[in-house]
C-alpha cells in the first residue's frame, strides 16, 4: 500500500470523527443511543475492546455490538475486537483453573458474533499476552487457536503472535491496517 493511501485513510478517520449531526454518548445502560448520520455512510467498523473482564459487566456492551449488527449489511460491516479479550492474563493451558473462565470470558464474545457474516478481527492485548511475562507468545496462539475453531474463519489478526503491519481490505476504497503494539514490548 502507497504512502498517499496511508495518509487518505488516515485523514478519512481524523474528517469523519467530526461528521456526525449529533453528539455520541452512551446511556447509563451501555445502549447505543440513536444517532442521525447522512445516508452517505458506505462502511461501517464497529470497534470494542476490553470486553475480555468479568462477563456481567461486559454483557451489556455485547449485547449492544450484536443488536447492530444483525441489523447491518455484512458487506458492509466489519467488528474488530481491540484485545484484552481475556483477563487477567490470556488463554491458559486447558489443564489450568482458570481455563474454564478463560474460556467464558472469550466465549461471550464469540457468541456475540457467531452469526456475524461481516468482516470479523480479534487483536489481541496485553493481557492476551500474559501481561508481557514469559509464555505470552504461547497464549496467543492458544486464543488465535480458539477463537478461530469456534468461529470456523481465520478472524485473528496479525496471526501467529506477529506484530504486522497487516491490511485488511474492507472495500474497494477503504483498507485497515492492523498492529499489534505490545508484540513490540513483548
């Protein structure tokens, strides 16, 4: 990708954030309050992260994700999960105690999206890398490994526990390059 393409996109998403008709905010209950943006819109992306915590406090924030997008156009919709996707510390070994939280914590994001046709990333977070200890790169590939036999696609991105850069093609027009920054301090 040329550098003229970097920097459209980036001041795409720096002119869009000023865009809307009304202010964003959230209600107390976690809903997506109804906002009115001009019919003009081709794409939308769908960001949520730090929802990998105690499941009843991210419920709500689920809920929400799923509630748009069944109501989106997959072809033009995408849902990245932004890491911290599982507390305190990544996907254990599944001889471990907290194996079995791992695995609710990481499964109701999942099923979050299961029926989802869009474009769908998990990105993993410092967390996911057992908070930059040892064995961090080995819970990432156990989380890419789960998450992606459960939802049968490859969905986590950049793959393997690299860093990237890697693009992900969203439109003819619009591309979204994914890092993983703490593969860095790792």
């Amino acid at each position: 990708m040329n550098k003229y393409k970097v920097l459209f996109f980036a001041l795409v998403i720096i002119l869009s954030a000023c865009n809307s008709e009304k202010v964003f905010y959230r209600n107390s209950d976690f809903e997506i309050e109804s906002i009115n943006i001009k019919d003009s819109v081709s794409y939308s992306v769908y960001l949520i992260g730090d929802v990998g915590g105690d499941t009843s406090k991210s419920k709500n924030a689920l809920n929400a994700l799923n509630t748009k997008l069944k109501s989106s156009n997959p072809n033009k919709t995408a849902a990245v999960f932004l890491g911290d996707n599982i507390y305190p510390e990544g996907l254990h070994k599944k001889d471990h105690e907290l194996r079995s939280q791992d695995e609710a914590r990481i499964d109701a994001q999942i099923n979050s999206v299961k029926d989802f046709k869009g474009e769908l990333l998990f990105i993993p977070g410092n967390h996911d890398w057992k908070k930059g200890k040892e064995e961090g790169l080995q819970f990432i590939k156990r989380q890419e490994d789960y998450i992606q036999k459960k939802l049968k696609r490859k969905v986590f991105k950049p793959s393997d526990g690299c860093s990237g850069p890697e693009e992900i093609e969203l439109s003819e027009n619009l591309s979204l390059i994914v890092i993983d920054t703490q593969w860095w301090l790792h």
